[in-house]
C-alpha cells in the first residue's frame, strides 16, 4: 500500500531469503529493521520508489501490527475463499 501498487508477496518472500532473512521467523524488530532499509532497495528493484513520507508510515503500519486483528484485505478476501 505504501507504494499504492500491489508487490508479489512471492517477490519479497525471495528477497528475504537472498538477503540472509527468514520470512517464516520475522519478528518486529526485523520487520522494522527491514522497512528502514533494505525495503527501500527491494522496491527500487521493481520500479517502485518509495518515498521518505511512506516509509514513515510503512515503519509505523509495522509497528502497530497486531497479528490477532485482521486485516481490511483479510476482511474483505473472508468469504471468498473455498473450503476446498
């Protein structure tokens, strides 16, 4: 959302990876850690600056990311997916 365009999550998933962290073990502080730096790099790479103002927003969104709530996308993509 920072960049007002969707990125793969794939796409970060590898950029993680290439760049020594593990996604599946991603705390706070990395999360933080990465959007003050290396998140920058990852959007340059696809195109997608992003600017100082959103990275703000982008560290405080982290910071304020409570993994109990759901997310607006969480909410809306509730009722669509199938139980198989």
């Amino acid at each position: 959302m920072a960049v007002k365009t969707p990125v793969a999550r794939y796409s970060l998933w590898l950029h993680l990876h290439e760049i020594g962290i593990d996604p599946e073990r991603l705390d706070e502080d990395g999360a933080l850690a990465f959007c003050s730096g290396p998140a920058r790099a990852f959007l340059a790479g696809l195109g997608l600056p992003i600017s100082r103002r959103a990275e703000r927003r982008l560290r405080r969104a982290v910071d304020a990311y409570d993994p109990a709530r759901l997310t607006p996308e969480e909410l809306a993509s509730d009722g669509w997916e199938s139980d198989g």
